[in-house]
C-alpha cells in the first residue's frame, strides 16, 4: 500500500511539473506575441492607411513567418514575411533554406522596411488584386485568398493566420484605422 502511495504522489508531483513547464512555455509565448504586437502595431495601421492591406492580416502574417520577429531571417535580414528575392529585387540578398534550398531572400535595413515591403508586394503584384476587392474586415477572406494567389503552401496558412487573428483580437487595429477613416471623413464635410 505505501509503494502504492509513493507511486501516486510522484506521479501527481511529474504532472503537476509538467503542466507548470507547459505552462510558462505558453506563458512565455504569448508575451513574445504581445511585445511584438506592441512593438509593430502602429507601422502595421499605417500600412493599412497607405496601401489597404488589413493592419490584422499583415501583423498576423508577421507573426506566423518571423517567429515573433525571432526567426533566423527576421534577425539577421529584418525579413518579417519571408518574401524572397523575385527577379526584380535589387537591394541585398540572403540565401536561406525553405521551401527549397538555398533560396534567394530580401534583406531590409530595417523591420519598418520589410513592413512596407510587404504592402507593396500585395498591392503591386497582379495576382493579390482580387484580395483587395475584399473588406478589410473580413480576414478569414483575406487569409484564404493569400493562399489562393500563392503567398503561402503550407495548407493550414490561412487556419493558422485566422487563429492567431481571433487569439490576439488583431481586428481591432484594423477596425481603428476604418474609424479614423470614418471621423476624418465627417470632420471634412
């Protein structure tokens, strides 16, 4: 009865041990996410004013490929979204294993850079145009119709953009920017 008891209790102690790891790792997580919401919300609004792409798409996507700004290339080329060279690119490069080997990657003096990179990647390629037919509200369309043009392979890249949207409440950066649009509009009467 007594080795019955021990085994109990270190097997409550192990899990209680685990679930306190798990959860500082979440813990942990989540304040990566939140400081690098805070740290890039305000050059995501602007984006938004400048170019239409949702303020809560692009922080969402600038989570998911940088790793919370923590990824390889976000530190060591400010590439924020992953986006790679394309033949038109003529700034510096890096060469980073993805989806390929060795694949030719934008490298960005700043993370504002890429921030505005990435607006423009949207709103000026061809294939994205459909996207901004779109509300600027409706993110679960933007996030399905960027896998649909090609921004991403990976088949749950819209499931995981909408779940870090809906997490996070990133829809109200773009909600703030669609209101201060709406004031400046009455206050021009």
């Amino acid at each position: 009865m007594q080795k019955v008891i021990l085994l109990f209790i270190s097997l409550a102690t192990f899990a209680i041990s685990t679930f306190a790891q798990a959860s500082n790792r979440m813990n942990n997580y989540v304040n990566k996410v939140n400081n690098y919401i805070n740290k890039y919300k305000n050059i995501a609004m602007v984006e938004m004013v400048r170019t239409g792409v949702p303020a809560a798409i692009t922080l969402a996507q600038g989570i998911l490929e940088s790793g919370c700004g923590e990824s390889e290339l976000a530190k060591k080329s400010n590439n924020h979204f992953g986006i790679k060279c394309k033949n038109e690119w003529t700034g510096a490069k890096v060469y980073h294993d993805d989806d390929e080997r060795q694949e030719c990657f934008r490298v960005y003096a700043t993370p504002e850079d890429s921030y505005r990179d990435h607006s423009d990647f949207l709103k000026n390629r061809p294939y994205y145009t459909n996207l901004f037919k779109l509300k600027p509200t409706d993110y679960k369309a933007w996030a399905h119709g960027l896998q649909k043009d090609g921004y991403a392979i990976e088949k749950d890249y819209p499931q995981n953009l909408i779940r870090i949207i809906k997490m996070y409440n990133l829809e109200i950066y773009s909600d703030m920017v669609l209101k201060n649009k709406e004031g400046r509009k009455t206050d021009n009467k």
